[in-house]
C-alpha cells in the first residue's frame, strides 16, 4: 500500500499482491468502508485504484518526493541514484490484539534446483556436483562470484577491515564483496557465477554480515538493517511452514488459471467498492461467493503439500 500527496490528497495505490491480501483476508467489509470513507473525505485520492506498478515506480522517481509512505519491507522501488530513496525510516505494524506486533514473514524454503534425468548415464556423480553446489564455499560463490576475485571470507580480505561494519547491524562480520554492484549488475558473460541458477544454500549471516565501509552507508541501508532485526523482536515465526509445493501438469494449469481469474475479479472489485460503482453492504454476499473458487486451489496446494511431506 502506498500513500502520497497530490493536489492535497493523499493517494493511494496498489501494490503487488496486496490488493487481493487486503481484501480477501485481512480487510473484510468494514475495512473497506473504512477506505471507501478516506476516500469519500478526499484523504485518498481516487487515481490511485487506477494506478498500475509502472506508474507506481514513476511516481516513486520523480524529483519532487512524493510519496508519503509504503506497505512495503524497503524503498526499493526508488533507484539508487535517487536521493529520496535514504529519507525514509521504517516503523512496526500497530500492535495487534495479542500485545505485539507482527510483519509477513516468508519463511525461506527448499525447492527443485537441481534434477538428475532418467537417462543420465553417471547419475551418482550428477548426484555429487548437487550436493557439492550446496556447501557453504559453492553457495557463496553462486551469488558473489570467484573467491579471492570477487569475494572473500573476513580473514582474508586484501583491504583494511577497521573501517567496515556488517551489512545488518547484529551479525558478525562474514565476508567482503569488493565490487558486489559492479559483480551483480554486470552483463559481460562471467565463467565465474551461476547467479544462484543452481542448488545452493545459505545462512542468513553470510548476507547480512557482508561486510561494508562506514564511510558508504546510506540512510536506505540504515533502515533496511533496523528494520530487518526490529521485525524479528516479537518472534512470530511458525513452528512449521510449508515446503516448495510442486504440481503436477494438471495441477498447475487449474491453480494458475484460478488465481490469475480471482485476482483479477478481487481487483475489479475491491476498486468498484471503494470507488461506490457497487454498494459494499449490497453486493458483499455476491463477492464472497465468486472467492469461494479458491477452494479448489485449496485442495490442490494441500495434496501437494501431502506429497511434498512424504520426503522429509
């Protein structure tokens, strides 16, 4: 969710995925009319249930700074070069009924990375170059490229480490990127990196204690840092979280066609709602009823998941 000034408005769009979020779960009935009134009182301008991500990104970049704030986990729509990009902070969601606050939280997952086919001819030493590609060592070089090159554990850095701080303030000092920017963003062909095309594996500290000069930190960095270990406080995290689901032919047509058709229709209508195209109290039971179709998804993504079970 984003929010900005225009012609005294404050303007409010969409975001990736969270139109359907808001009003599918989270928001229900009287959330929306609590938006539907904003917008009714002229505190949210009605451009913004037009506003697509391109024009989202543009507004973000424009020199005059606009935006007011986001429902996002960074600015990182903002370009780099964008000076408006280190005024921003961050802040907690309000604290729920439970007494504490609480973000999204994505647990990260394995998934299918590396497959050996039915007809290769050295399967166990395919099986091999898998495991091998997941070690620390390979995994680092996956993303950052050659080791002495392009990268290098703390104790063997070739520059002066007193100057620098870890990327996440918290974690110990891991590695040094020398030109992680210049590595990441390059477009030369490199017999150096996979860029992470492959299996690997990999810590939480090895990136957030890559190692950076006091003298290049920004105020972006400062509040991704905070934030990322702010968010963390409450300790909300799930016992268990799902695995990677992986469907089948079948299943994936039928979830993807569900999803894009439902997203679709949760947009069109979350905007007639707020919009008063259609009356909210009116036609609420007719909008809960199209949703029942995720259902299905439902049923799918928990057969999958059954499956996916099996192999742990």
């Amino acid at each position: 969710m984003v929010q900005h000034f225009h012609n005294g408005s404050c303007l409010w769009g969409a975001y990736g995925d969270f139109w359907i979020e808001t009003s599918f779960h989270h928001c229900g009935k009287e959330g929306l009319k609590y938006i539907r009134d904003m917008i009714k009182d002229g505190l949210i301008a009605t451009e913004s249930l037009t506003m697509d991500r391109n024009q989202l990104d543009t507004l973000a970049n424009v020199t005059e700074t606009s935006l007011f704030s986001i429902v996002y986990y960074s600015m990182a729509m903002i370009n780099m070069d964008n000076p408006a990009r280190d005024e921003y902070i961050y802040i907690l969601p309000l604290i729920g009924p439970n007494g504490y606050s609480s973000a999204t939280f994505e647990q990260s997952v394995a998934k299918p990375a590396f497959i050996v086919s039915a007809n290769c001819k050295e399967p166990e030493a395919a099986f091999r170059l898998g495991d091998l590609m997941t070690t620390e060592y390979f995994s680092v070089m996956q993303r950052y490229g050659e080791d002495g090159i392009n990268w290098d554990y703390v104790q063997n850095s070739k520059v002066d480490m007193s100057n620098h701080v870890p990327y996440v303030d918290g974690f110990d000092l891991y590695f040094i990127a020398y030109d992680d920017d210049g590595f990441w963003g390059g477009t030369g062909v490199t017999n150096s990196c996979w860029r992470q095309m492959g299996p690997y594996v990999r810590q939480y500290a090895i990136a957030n204690g890559k190692a950076i000069n006091k003298d290049t930190v920004t105020g972006y960095m400062t509040a991704l840092g905070q934030a990322c270990m702010a968010y963390q406080k409450s300790n909300t995290r799930p016992v268990e979280v799902i695995p990677k689901l992986v469907y089948d032919t079948a299943e994936s047509e039928q979830i993807s066609e569900i999803l894009v058709t439902l997203t679709n229709y949760v947009e069109e209508m979350t905007s007639n709602f707020l919009a008063e195209n259609v009356d909210i109290d009116a036609g609420w039971d007719s909008f809960q009823s199209e949703l029942k179709v995720i259902e299905r998804a439902v049923a799918s993504n928990h057969a999958a998941c059954f499956n996916g079970m099996q192999f742990l």
